[in-house]
C-alpha cells in the first residue's frame, strides 16, 4: 500500500510528521501428544501502529483494518489521540540512520517451502523418539511453532524500511514418574534451518533431565560452590535485564545507575546485545523507531560500558539511541552472558564439593530487579569429587546478581538461549547460600 497519501493528508491538517509501522505475520503451531496429533494450526495477522506528533504531542492508534479510504479517519484519530495527552516529554519520529547493516539469516526460503506434512511428521518422530528412550516416561509430547514476519516502517521524513524473517522452534516436554516421584523436564531448538534439528539430542536431553532427577532429595543448608547450567543462567538474566535499560536507570529504577564506566562483575564477565545473530527472530538492521541497531559490549569484562537507550531515554541522556526501542519502550535483541571457553563437564570435575543447578522457579516472583535480590527454589544435583552423587530437590538458593556476577570463578562453552533469546553459558560460582534440610 502506498501511504504517501496518508502523509499529505496529515501535513494539511496540521501534523507534524507521521510515521506507520505494519507488522504481518504467519504462524504454524503443531502437538504431538502420546501418539496423537493435539493440535494443528494455522493463522495470520496484520497490524497497523499509526503515530503521528500533533501541537508537540503523540497521537497513536492501532488498526488491522488497512484501507485507503479510512486515511482520513485515521488522520482526525491521530489528532484527538494527541489532544489527550498531558505528558510534557518531548517525542520523536525519526529522520533515519546514515545506513543500516545487511543481517544474513534473518529468512530461509526453504523454510516456507517445505510441505506442512513434512513437518507433522517431524513433530511425530520426535515424540517417538522420546517415549522410546525410558520406561519411566509416562507422559510425552512434541511441538514445532513457526512464525514468518514481515515489518514495515515509513514516515513523512523519508524513512522507509522493511525486514522479512521466519523462524522455528522443535521440542518436547516429558513427565517421568517412579514409585511416587514424577520430575518434569522440556528440551527445544531453534533454528529456521530444518536440518539444524538434532532430533536425538533434543529427546536425549528432554528424557534425562527428568529421569535423573527422579528420587530427588533436599540437602544441609549452607554455602556451597555452585555450577549454574547454562538454562537456569539465562533465566536469572532475564529476570535481570531491565538493570540495563536507560528507562529503568532514569526512573531511579536501577542498581546500576551512574556505574559507566566501574567493575560490576568478575573480568571474566561480558553481556553483549547482539542484533545481528544468524537464525534468530530478534535480530535485524533497525529497531521499531527505525533506528540502526548496533552489536554491543554492555558489561566489557567485568566493566559496565552503557545502558540500552531508545530515541526518548537518549535525548534525555544527551547522546544516542541504542537502536533498542522495542514495543513503545526499551528491549534487548539477543541479550547474552558471552561464551566462555571451559567445557561444562571440565567445570563439574573440579568441584569437590558442591551444587549443579539446572533449573530455578519463580524468576517473576522470587526476584527483585531493582535491587538485584533473589530467592529462588531450585532443581540440580549434589558433587563430590567432581562425580554427581544424588539429585537434589526443595531447596532455596538466594544471594544477589550483582555479588554472583562478582564470584563467578568459570564460564563454560556452552551458550544456550530461552524462548525470549536472553542467554548464557553454564557459570561456576565460588559461592552461593542453599536453604534445605
């Protein structure tokens, strides 16, 4: 659709600049539970976010309904959306950057291409291959989402960008019950690269994560050196990110406020925003205000370099956006602790005695984001002698980020992103208090 129209429109009526952002979408869901096919859908959307500045003010209103004959209409919304607003922060539709990078992988044809029975009975083959590995798997199931998406951003100033990716994620979930235990456990991938798909792996993982935790036992409180899988990691940086956005730290919101440039965290520790990592639905050229995205060390060994900026909290910083505004606020791409280069198996090896945790509950709850605080039950396993001895379940681990960050004494090789692509490797960690028996 060409908008320019819609654009002349709103210069005489008195808009200042306008800007629309289209988002289209396509997406297949599929679940196989012991044997059946659960679900099987397929579904589009199309939305229009119209934004335009009016007397100084914002005026904003979304519509899946895009047809040249409501521009008018959608020009009188912009102006009474505007006229609402009593906010005095200066907004912004941006002019555009010098140049944006080219972003390799974002889309993979092939992806599109293969027949929809081809992946049915990928899904299928993978609960097979899951139910089969141990008896004391009672219940399996396997999934596969994929989403194409295609984005589109203009403005009366001249900005026109469009980006087109697609992406998929294959995984299972598993129950595991023996005498009166059962453990539950999930395993996925991502890609947009069917052959990327190791279906044995993903059965392999899913299946032993919940049958090794079977007959799991809490532990003695006390302090003990603790290995982080690489999943649990992640899912306590998650919880996390927000000390890292301009917003959070203008707001008085963050821990790290006025720390540029200070040790946050052990040298060993960088946590890099990667826009432009290859098979990933987060990465691309420009963010939402059409801002060229940028690859950056936010924590540079150990050092805290800069906070993720949009177009409002950069002007009030006076410098630059990130080219991290996201979904009308601020948001990371592929968020992540960097890889280290000690294998995990290495790092469990010399512990003489300590604590594998490989997964934390309660991350929206049982942490605290403004003072880096958490209280956290946990799953994971006992080592002696650089030997697993017995699972372990029931126990609390709680501490603080910052001071985690600061003991970590390792950092494996094993990268691993969640469904939000916020990362980490495995970490080992001088210290942390377990509560148990």
């Amino acid at each position: 659709m060409n908008f320019e129209q819609l654009f002349k429109k709103a210069e005489a009526k008195g808009i200042e600049s306008i800007q629309i952002y289209l988002e289209e979408s396509q997406q297949i869901d599929l679940e196989v539970f012991k044997g059946d096919l659960e679900k099987h859908q397929m579904a589009d959307s199309r939305g229009l976010t119209v934004q335009g500045i009016y007397k100084g003010k914002m005026g904003k209103f979304k519509t899946e309904i895009i047809d040249e004959k409501l521009f008018d209409q959608w020009v009188d919304d912009i102006i009474k959306s505007a006229s609402l607003i009593e906010s005095k922060d200066e907004v912004f539709i941006y002019e555009g950057s010098d140049k944006y990078e080219e972003v390799e992988g974002l889309y993979q044809e092939d992806l599109e291409t293969t027949d929809i029975k081809e992946k049915i009975d990928l899904v299928f083959d993978l609960e097979k291959r899951i139910s089969k590995i141990d008896s004391r798997v009672d219940i399996s199931e396997a999934f596969f989402h994929q989403v194409r998406k295609r984005v589109i951003i203009q403005n009366s100033k001249g900005l026109n960008l469009e980006k087109e990716l697609n992406h998929a994620v294959l995984g299972g979930h598993v129950v595991a019950r023996e005498n009166d235990d059962s453990r539950s456990s999930y395993e996925f991938e991502h890609s947009n690269v069917l052959s990327d798909f190791n279906l044995d792996e993903i059965a392999k993982n899913c299946v032993d994560k919940a049958v090794s935790l079977l007959g799991a036992k809490s532990i003695k409180s006390g302090k003990y050196e603790v290995v982080l899988q690489n999943a649990a990691s992640a899912s306590l940086l998650a919880a996390y990110m927000s000390m890292f956005s301009a917003e959070s730290v203008q707001k008085g919101m963050s821990k790290l406020a006025n720390k540029v440039g200070e040790n946050i965290a052990d040298n060993k520790i960088s946590i890099v925003d990667d826009p432009f990592r290859k098979k990933s639905p987060k990465s691309g050229a420009f963010d939402d205000e059409g801002v060229r995205t940028t690859y950056k060390e936010l924590v540079s060994n150990g050092k805290l370099t800069g906070y993720m900026h949009n177009l409002k909290t950069a002007k009030k910083a006076d410098t630059t956006s990130t080219g991290n505004g996201f979904r009308g606020g601020i948001a990371p791409t592929n968020f992540h602790i960097a890889n280290g280069d000690v294998a995990y198996d290495e790092a469990v090896s010399k512990m003489e005695k300590g604590i594998i945790i490989t997964d934390l509950q309660g991350t929206h709850s049982g942490t605290n984001p403004i003072s880096g605080d958490f209280s956290l039950q946990a799953n994971g396993f006992y080592v002696e002698d650089g030997k697993i001895v017995k699972p372990l379940a029931l126990i609390t681990v709680a501490g603080n980020y910052l001071t985690l960050l600061n003991d970590v004494t390792e950092i494996c090789n094993d990268l691993k992103f969640g469904f939000s692509f916020i990362g980490s490797p495995s970490l080992k960690i001088s210290s942390l208090a377990i509560s148990g028996e």
